[in-house]
C-alpha cells in the first residue's frame, strides 16, 4: 500500500511530495528519538520538521543550514547520540525534497532515484537467494551475500538506466550513475543495519506494521539521495542527474 502512495505523490509532486516528506521525516525523527531512548521523543520529530520547513521556504542551502542548527539543538536538549539522528535523516530528507521541485526535470530524477534503490533491493533479493555464496559482512548483517549485493547493483542500475535510456538506446552514463546511486543504497543499508545491531534491536521501529520502521524502508533512499542531490547540484537548468 505504501508504494503506490509513495509513486503517487512523486508524480503528483507540489504538495503531495511536500506532504509526504513532511509526515516521514518527522516519523524518522520519532523514531531516533525511541531508539535513542528519549522521554519526549517529539522533541526531534520537531525539530526535523523545521528542518523541512526550512527546505520549503529557502531550498537546498536553507535546508542544510537547519540540519546543522537542529543537530546543535539536539545535541543540547537530547545528548550526542540522540543528535546524530538529525543529519542522519536530515541531509537524506532535504535532498529528497529538492529534488523532485527541480523544474523540469525532478520528476525523472527522483524516479530514476526510486527505480535505482528499489532494484537494488529486489536484485540484491533475488541474487542472495539463486546463488548464495560468501557472506558480505556477516557481523552486521549474516544474511548479506557477495552474490546479493552485485546483483543488486546491476539490477539497480539496469532499472535506472531503462528508465533514462527508454527508446533511445542504452545509455552509459546513466548507467554509471545507477551504479554509483545503489552502492551508496546499499552503504546506508549496511549502517542501518550496524547501528541495529549496536543496539540490539531487530527493527528501527513499528511505525509500519509487519515491516517495522522508517529507517529499516529509507535506509537506501537516506544515503543514495544526497550524493544524486549533490549531481543535481552540479548540472545545468534542465539536465537530469545522468547529464
């Protein structure tokens, strides 16, 4: 049910995109907030929505601004670790947000964004299961293999690069982005998975019911939208993130 909701509002984009960035990041900010073992775990799920809100009226740089200013409050109202939730979902969330409101061409980014991690997911899945093989790091996450992880990359890539090349033809360049796009997804699924395991939980949360939390879902998006917000960042008015 979520994805078509979330493929919903990507599309749809204006306030729907904005809603929904809106509602995960203060979700994630909740979450951090229990895993961190606040009192009030509001606390940060606020001050991630003024980060978002900060996003919204000034763009990327505001943005980004507000993560450093909400990560100094944090660390002042909640301590140090409870503080490291900010950027982590911060940066990840902000990114998201600018990139879909880049004119004319934020709808393919992001959706050359999605099909990248979500293929990777399902690669790495597929892959882990047919072939098995050596343990990627097993004392992070035993149920990672070497196998899974290049599946995941090529089939990540491969979606990505459908989507940018459509009847054009294959397209290298995006390609190369798809690749670089997955190995940050799967970076920020490994350090999910190593903070879960530092404290001795299965799941991020239970924010979604039968899937756990926000974290254990955008863990890939988290990590992967950032470096494709930074190639935003560098191309012209007009050309998408593969150039």
């Amino acid at each position: 049910m979520l994805g078509p909701i979330a493929i919903f509002c990507v599309w749809h984009g204006g306030w729907a995109w904005s809603a929904l960035l809106a509602v995960a990041m203060a979700g994630l900010g909740w979450e951090w907030g229990e895993l961190a073992k606040l009192a009030k775990p509001v606390i940060l799920a606020v001050l991630l929505l003024a980060v978002w809100g900060s996003g919204l009226v000034g763009g990327l740089p505001a943005g980004l601004l507000a993560v450093a200013v909400a990560a100094l409050a944090a660390r002042m109202l909640c301590g140090s670790f409870a503080a490291w939730g900010v950027p982590y979902a911060g940066i990840g969330g902000i990114s998201l947000f600018w990139l879909r409101l880049r004119p004319d061409v934020g709808l393919m980014d992001t959706l050359f964004l999605v099909l990248v991690v979500w293929g990777t997911d399902i690669g790495a899945y597929l892959a882990g299961r047919l072939l098995g093989g050596p343990k990627l790091a097993p004392r992070i996450s035993p149920g990672k293999t070497w196998s899974g992880s290049l599946g995941g990359l090529f089939i990540g890539a491969l979606a990505g690069e459908l989507l940018a090349g459509g009847l054009h033809g294959f397209s290298l360049a995006a390609f190369g982005v798809g690749l670089l796009l997955s190995l940050c997804a799967q970076a920020g699924d490994l350090l999910e998975s190593s903070i879960k395991r530092k404290l001795g939980v299965k799941d991020s949360g239970r924010t979604i019911p039968g899937h756990g939390g926000l974290f254990d879902r955008l863990d890939g998006f988290l990590a992967a939208a950032p470096v494709a917000a930074l190639a935003a960042f560098c191309m012209h008015g007009g050309i998408p993130i593969w150039g």
